[in-house]
C-alpha cells in the first residue's frame, strides 16, 4: 500500500466519480473539504443528458470553494471544484484545462466517469488520485484501472457503505484499490489531509 498522500505536495488534481446516490455523498464530500484545500478536483455525476443541470449551484452551497459547471477549454484552477455538464464527457486537455466531448455515451451514460479517470491519468500520471464512489453501473472500472497503471491513487468507497454497491463492487473487482474506505473516512482524510 502506498503511504500516506501529502495534499499540498503530492497530488496535482483530484477526479471524484459517482452515480445513484451521488448526490448525498457529494454533499457529504464536498462540504469536508476546508477552505484551503489546493487540489482542484473535477468530478463526473451521472446526469439527465438532455435537461440543464443546477447541480454546482446546489453543491456549491455545501462547499466553501468555488464549484462550478465546466465549460470547454475550461482552466483547472487549484482550490476550486467542477463538475462535468449534462450530455458532455469531460477530459482533462492538459494540467491547464479541460475539454467537452460529445463522443458516445460510455455504458449509456454522458458524461462518464471511465473517460475523465482515463484522461486525468494520461496528464497527471502518478500525482492524480481518483475516488470512486456510490453507483449503479459498472462506469469508473476502467477509468480507474488507468488511473493505477498510470502510477495514480485510488480510493473506492466501501460497497456495504454505498448508497448503491454496484460502482464500487464493480471497479474494486476489475481495478482494485490503494483504499476501501467509508465516505466518512474519505471525508476524514479529506479533511486532515492525510
């Protein structure tokens, strides 16, 4: 197992996949982190692909950084949170930014969590950390094989404690994990950065 991540120094960017649940354990996970939190993290929920989503002015409320809706091109900005928008995959560009894809859907969803796991390990190799949570789709197993074959850090929340096990389940038996942990565990480490 790998030791114990430094967030200031060891990680360039955080990528955060969920689906059924999603919402509760964003909240939840969002709202853990302080207000001096550095790494940007950029987060895929599974959404409606064909209706607006208010999903960062609602999460948002919970976090004390800035959570915004990706645009193209958009600038990874450190101590800051995106979300991926309705009908877009989003793919990290560069250590700079982003891009919006209108590629196919990935396991009927769009956006997924396999293809910005998959971009963000290409960019940022062994300095990403990918934490994969509650779902029901097997969206994210791929994206987080790569994220570990690129030198990157997993953590998979605990299927029993997910709002729906497949997700988790899935990925842990494809990809495997440098952590299983509660969400209250990934919001503790969150927190102490530790």
């Amino acid at each position: 197992m790998k030791p114990s991540l430094d967030w200031q120094h060891d990680i360039d960017a955080i990528v955060v996949g969920a689906s059924a649940g999603g919402v509760t354990a964003l909240r939840e996970l969002l709202g853990a982190l302080p207000a001096d939190f550095q790494p940007p993290m950029l987060i895929v929920l599974h959404l409606p692909r064909h209706r607006p989503s208010t999903i960062a002015e609602v999460l948002g409320a919970y976090c004390a950084l800035p959570v915004y809706e990706a645009c193209d091109k958009q600038r990874i900005e450190r101590g800051s949170v995106m979300f991926a928008p309705p009908d877009y995959h989003m793919l990290v560009e560069d250590e700079a930014s982003v891009a919006l894809s209108l590629d196919e859907p990935v396991l009927f969803s769009r956006p997924a969590i396999d293809p910005l796991f998959s971009s963000a390990a290409a960019v940022f190799s062994n300095r990403l950390l990918a934490i994969l949570l509650t779902g029901a789709s097997t969206d994210g197993s791929n994206g987080l094989a790569a994220v570990r074959r690129a030198g990157g850090t997993a953590w998979v929340q605990t299927p029993e404690d997910a709002t729906a096990s497949m997700m988790p389940a899935a990925a842990l038996a494809y990809a495997g994990a440098e952590a299983v942990l509660t969400l209250e565990e990934i919001c503790q480490r969150m927190r102490n950065r530790a």
